[in-house]
C-alpha cells in the first residue's frame, strides 16, 4: 500500500523522494531515481570506490591519491592548524605547504576513517529491549546490548565498530570501520584565501573561496596506500550536470513529528542562538586585546559564528507558516495511513509528553553543564570518566560506553595549546549566562560561584589549576577513581561537585524524554518504512550517506544567480571593499595575479541534498572523478535539517579546476600536483 500525500516542501510527507532530495545509505543506493532523473547508471563498482575513497574526518573528506593523499575543507583542518600553530608560526593565517614528506606535521588529535563493511542487527537490539518494559529498563537493555555488539565486532574484526539506529529506531546497522591515529598537515591556503568575505559572506552565495586543505593518512609510520581513491577532473563540471556528494550529514529531524519541530523553534533553539551570540560578543571582545589574542580567538570565534548563522537560518525557516501548515499535513496524512495500515499505539501522544517534559527541564538541562571544550570540560569529562566506568555498560550516561572511551580520554590527554585568558573569558560568560539563567540560589551556581561574581570565580578556577598541563590531566586518568576523588585541583573539585546535579538530570531526560521518544520514533518509523520502504531514506546520524543532484544556479528575489563564480570575482570583490577586512586579497592571490587565469570557474553550486557535517565531502560526476570540493550551503539551504527544497537552497563547492590552477600559479606546490595525477 502508498499513501500519496502531495506536499510542495517536506520529503516526509511523500513515499518517495523528492526531486534532487535524500541522504541515502550505501547499503539502498538511489539507483533507480537517478537512473530515471538523470540517466546515470550507478554500478557496484562506481559506488564501491566512492564509498571507500570518502573518509570521516570529525567532518567529511576523501582519499585523492595512491598515497593516502586526503582533501577537505581549510575549515574542517582548522583545528589541526590551531593545534599546530603559535604566535611565532601562525599557520591559520600563513598557510602552510610540505614540500617533503618529512615536513608534514601530524595533527595532535586527527583521526581518519573509513566505513569498510556494515550488517543488520536489528533483531537482536530490539529483541534485549521490547517496548513492554518500563523506560529506564529498556533504555539499559538497550545500551547493554549495543554494546555487546560493538565489543564483540571489535574484537572479531579488528576493526572499530559502532551500532547505527535509523528510520528512529526501526532499523540498527553494524558499521564496521578502518580508522588511522595518524594524519599529518600537508598543505592549507591563507585563512584569508580559504574565508575570504568572513562571517559577511558565510552561508551565502555568490562566494569566492578556496576553502581546502591536504592532509596525509599514515599507517605505521609510512603513508597509507589506499586501495580507492578519487582522481581529481581538469574538465571540472557544466551547467546542468549530475554529480554525487559522498559524505558524513550531521542529523536531519525530517521525520519527527509537529510538536518536535514546535519545541525546537520555540524553546530550544531561542535559547541556543542567545548562547552562541554571547559568545560570538566575548570572542571579539577577546580578540580585540591584541593580534595574539586574536589568533588565541581564532578557531572558538569562527565556530561561534558559524553556529549562530547556521541557527538564524533554520530558526527564520521553522517561522514560516508555511512550513507549520505543510508539516502538520504531512502529519495528518501519516496518521490516516497508520490507523488504516492497523498499526498500535499512539506514538504522537507519548511525543507530546516528552515534549511537555522538555519544555519544563530544558533550560536546567542545558545550562548545569561543563561548557564546550574548555578546561571545565576536560576536567567534567575526567570526572564522569572515572565514574561511569566503574558501572555496567546499560547504566552509564551516554558517551561513556567501552567503544566510547578511547575516545574520550584520547582527547583529555591531547597535548594541544591551551591559553588562560581565553579560558578566564570563556568560564566568566559561562557562569553569567548559568546565573541570569538559572538564579544564584541554583545548586550549580553555588557550586561554581560560591559568593564570588563570575568574573572572580572562573580566574580562581582557572588560575588556580593545572589542567592545563597534559601530564596533569595523564596522572588523572591513569589514577581512575582514586586520583580524582583525592585530587584538590579547583576545576576538578568543581566538577566532582556537578557531576551528580548532571547525572540526575540526564538520567531523568532519558527516562522521561530520551526513552519514550525512542519508543515513539521507532513506531513512527517502522510504520514509514512498512508503508514505503527504503524509497524514504532515513533521517542523517553523522554516518556516511549519498547524495545527487545537479550543477544550477538559482532565482534569489529576482535575481538571476549563476551556477559558477569565476577566479577574476575575487579581485573584483577585493577592490569593491578597498581590501577592507573581511575582503582583503590574501597573499599569494595577491602576489601572483598576472599568473593566476581569472576566467576559471571558483566555486559553483548544486542541488544536492546536504546539511552541516557534509563540509569537506567530494562531489564527483558520472565517470567517479572528483570535480568539487563541498563547503557551504546558501541561506535558502539552512532549513535542510527540516525540509529540503530545489527551489533555491544550493550545495556550495569548490571546483577542481580552481584547486588545481591555484596549487600551480598560486602556491607553487609542483609536488602535490604531480601526486593528485589528475584524469
């Protein structure tokens, strides 16, 4: 049986795809739609070297050479570059080319990998936790046994394993992957050649950047051969054409129901987007002391910006009517197709229970925290650590499962720079917003604060710790349980004292919220996959994932935008600012301008379906070679977490002809033009 249920925005509310739309798993490719859409036949082998040369790397990027040659966003390797960079070698701002192979720097935290295989496990995970049981003991014997799973992989492959829920629940996959320790910086443009416009023009098209970097994979000391790998296209793409993005989408939420979507245009998301501008304010604040705090600033300041456009769009998307009323009809439907197809239950009254719970505790939830990424972070993850360690795997918080650990404690130990005063700064508007948050008589305020005003509070906890030294946070893990509880360092003092608050309160999220939600969205998409069947792809979960569409400029309110921007745009928009920042040239284009060839196509955009997390994915054509580089979708394409459309929102990506031109003429890099061996 279909239920056909025309909507004009929400792939949910059809049973099958949509126009260009869909992040389909490797394991039910779009062959046929595209087939019949564009005419492009996708044999086993075109999609098996595609998914093996696309490697997960905290975003997306793929292997474009026999030597383990990986390219992805300046962007996504900006981390690495701050990590390695100094006040006397600012590698964020500089750039960075390794002639040699003995030049390379090895990011101190980067980790590669590539999905290798994958199996259904979903029988067994649902037969450990059926939904007769209350929530808290579903959700452990849920936990137990994705992690006997995972454990018992490990060890039988030898390889990293992880459980993968899709469709909410109504489907579990085995993903089996080969990852690698080792990645070393090979080659990054300018900040300014790779950002240039700043947060001015970030998500916005027309654009003009190269925002790329190399980095190398080595396997025991030696550059790792992979048996796939991507060739890079002299011929680039035209107009119209099809091309393919391989890579990593963060989440979607297109299959949850109305009162989802309310809760998080309503509650969740305001709060968000009041955090990330108060700390967008602090970091410039910040960075206005001096160029060295700038630079300090950097890497905290473009992820506070990115999160704040990002969010200003989905929020202005989530207010349109339009996208309510299309959504509750999609709803509608679905639940006409539910009772008619007999289905139990009533999994839209047990989400607007979680939702009425959320609506109550998400101010609490969100605020008694550690921070991101800071020293109370590291010193909360220390703590939580060595606690839930100590407990069976389906009794411990989310993120601390054995497969989870190794991961955790390698980044506590991660040897990279650490700067007090941007730690001062950040814990001050932390405990500023924690207090006009939650009032001065919260536990967690008293605990951070005592009687002290933030300011005060976050010098002493942060002056007065070591944490920021590896070896001290090394003695910490390696003493477990015993070292923390002993332990008089201010922070980890102060998160000993916030774990239980946290504890609690996720424990009843996962009761109360987390659990039911599970419960409801497995309903939901059981049913969705009984009516449809994977002519629906799920929602994305950070995992590998295939998309199409096609090269095509757009209408933007009247004005015709092209498909390409070509190399000579960028001198152009240089000089329509007088070079002022954002829009000044960086160097090398600058220096080399009679040499570079501005006709050449930049950037161009598509109309494949993308999201936050896809940054760094290849976008290659019909015959598998690679002639683009995705980093950016436009405004239009903000609201991909909720709704997909054609209409306007694009895929922005570099193209391969920019890449190549301008590591010839601009940078000079002969030696990795001869390894990229261009088709």
């Amino acid at each position: 049986m279909r239920t056909a249920i025309l909507l004009p925005l929400l792939l949910a509310a059809a049973g099958h795809a949509r126009a260009d739309e869909g992040m389909w798993t490797f394991d039910h490719p779009p062959i046929a739609q595209v087939k019949q859409r564009y005419g492009v036949e996708l044999t086993p082998a075109w999609l098996d070297n595609l998914r093996q040369a696309a490697v997960d790397f905290g975003a997306s990027a793929s292997f474009v050479s026999p030597d383990g040659l990986l390219l992805t966003n300046h962007h996504v390797a900006l981390g690495c570059l701050n990590q390695l960079s100094s006040a006397q070698r600012d590698l964020v701002a500089k750039g960075y080319l390794a002639r040699e192979r003995r030049q390379e720097l090895k990011c101190p935290n980067g980790t590669a990998r590539v999905l290798e295989s994958w199996q259904d496990v979903t029988a067994g995970i649902q037969a450990a936790s059926p939904a007769s049981l209350p929530p808290e003991q579903q959700a452990s014997r849920r936990k137990t046994a994705i992690a006997a799973a995972e454990q018992a992989c490990d060890k039988a492959s030898g390889l990293k394993c992880e459980v993968v829920s899709l469709y909410n629940g109504a489907v579990y996959q085995l993903y089996r992957y080969r990852e690698w320790k080792d990645v070393r910086l090979v080659f990054a443009p300018e900040y300014q050649a790779a950002f240039f416009g700043g947060d001015a023009d970030n998500f916005v098209y027309p654009r003009h950047a190269l925002d790329m970097a190399l980095l190398r994979v080595y396997q025991n000391g030696k550059p790792y051969r992979p048996p796939h790998y991507l060739k890079l296209s002299r011929q680039g793409v035209a107009e119209g054409e099809a091309v393919f993005v391989a890579g990593h989408p963060g989440r979607t939420s297109r299959l949850e129901t109305l009162a989802q979507l309310q809760l998080r245009r309503d509650v969740t998301l305001p709060l968000q987007l009041a955090d990330a501008r108060m700390q967008q304010a602090l970091l410039h604040r910040y960075a206005a002391r001096s160029p060295e705090a700038a630079r300090q600033a950097n890497d905290a300041l473009f992820g506070a910006e990115n999160w704040l456009k990002s969010m200003s769009g989905e929020y202005k998307a989530l207010r349109q009517p339009e996208l309510e009323a299309a959504k509750r009809q999609e709803e509608t439907g679905l639940q006409a197709a539910y009772r008619q197809a007999g289905l139990a239950g009533d999994p839209w009254q047990s989400v607007e229970q979680a939702v009425d719970y959320q609506r109550g505790h998400f101010l609490e939830s969100y605020f008694v925290g550690y921070g991101h990424r800071t020293l109370l972070s590291r010193a909360g993850a220390l703590v939580e650590l060595a606690a839930e360690r100590q407990l069976p795997e389906g009794e411990r918080l989310n993120g601390y499962s054995d497969s989870d650990l190794p991961d955790q404690e390698r980044w506590i130990r991660a040897d990279t720079p650490i700067y007090p005063e941007l730690e001062i700064a950040r814990l001050t508007g932390q405990l500023e917003q924690m207090r006009a948050k939650l009032g001065a008589a919260h536990p967690a305020v008293r605990i951070l604060l005592g009687q002290e005003e933030p300011a005060a509070a976050a010098r002493r906890l942060i002056g007065g710790s070591k944490l920021n030294l590896a070896g001290e946070r090394q003695k910490l893990l390696d003493g477990g349980a015993a070292a923390i509880a002993a332990s008089a360092d201010p922070l980890i003092a102060a998160a000993r004292q916030l774990y239980p608050l946290r504890r609690q309160l996720e424990r009843g999220d996962e009761a109360h919220v987390h659990t039911p939600l599970r419960q409801a969205a497995a309903q939901l998409g059981q049913a969705r996959f009984k009516l449809y069947g994977d002519s629906l792809p799920p929602d994305a979960t950070g995992t590998l994932r295939l998309s199409y569409g096609k090269v095509a400029g757009y209408d933007a309110d009247g004005v015709a935008t092209p498909w390409k921007t070509v190399i000579g745009g960028v001198y152009a928009r240089a000089s329509a600012f007088d070079q002022r920042p954002p829009f000044q040239l960086a160097d090398a284009l600058a220096k080399q301008r009679r040499a570079i060839n501005p006709d050449l196509p930049f950037n161009f955009v598509n109309t494949a379906d993308i999201i936050g997390g896809n940054s760094g994915s290849p976008v290659v054509n019909a015959k598998g070679e690679l002639v683009g580089l995705i980093f950016d979708s436009n405004l239009e394409g903000l609201a991909g977490g909720h709704v997909y459309s054609d209409a306007k929102a694009r895929a922005i990506a570099v193209d391969s002809r920019a890449i190549l031109h301008l590591l010839d003429k601009a940078y000079h890099a002969q030696n990795l033009l001869k390894e990229l061996s261009p088709g």
